[in-house]
C-alpha cells in the first residue's frame, strides 16, 4: 500500500516537472516572439499553464532577487522536485528492504 503511494507521488512529480518545462519552453518562445500570444489556443495554453505553475513560484519569487528579465524561480523548483525524488527513491528502497 505504501509503496502504491511512493509510485503515485513519483508519477504526479514527474507530471509536474514535464508541466514546468513546457511552461518555460512556452514563456521562452513568447519572448522571442516565435509564438504570437493573439491565438486563441496558444493564450489560452499559457493561460492555464501559468495557473498551474504559479503557486509554486510565487513563494519562491518573494525569496529570490530581482534578475531583471530573467526567472531562475522554475529551476528552484526543479531542483526541489528533484531533491524530494532522491527522498522518495530512499524510502522506496528502505521499504523494499523491509520486505513490504
């Protein structure tokens, strides 16, 4: 049961690193104007992405300084969905150990 849990959680990190990516990939190529923002789906896209992604960055944004144009708070988070992989790999494996 317990490690239905662990796979679960991976899977919904491994979602969201994949949704953070692309909502950077998109914000990248709205920037450099390869993306025209007046499509109806492509706004609507970065609409929901942006909804998705934006109660992890905010804390993350009131941390960090001002960069200028630059936003290093997607890979702050990358990097913490990273490290609480490493930690649900460890107790993965303190289960399997276990005999669970």
């Amino acid at each position: 049961m317990l490690l239905s849990l662990y796979t679960i959680l991976d899977f919904l990190l491994q979602v969201l690193i994949w949704v953070i990516i692309i909502q950077a990939i998109l914000s990248w190529l709205v920037a450099f104007n390869v993306i025209n923002t007046y499509n109806q789906f492509v706004r609507s896209l970065l609409h929901a992405l942006d909804r998705m992604t934006a109660w992890l960055y905010r804390p993350i944004r009131r941390v960090l300084p001002d960069f200028g144009g630059l936003d290093l708070s997607p890979l702050v988070v990358l990097l913490i969905i990273w490290a609480l992989q490493q930690l649900l790999i460890g107790g993965m494996r303190d289960l399997y150990a276990a005999g669970y």
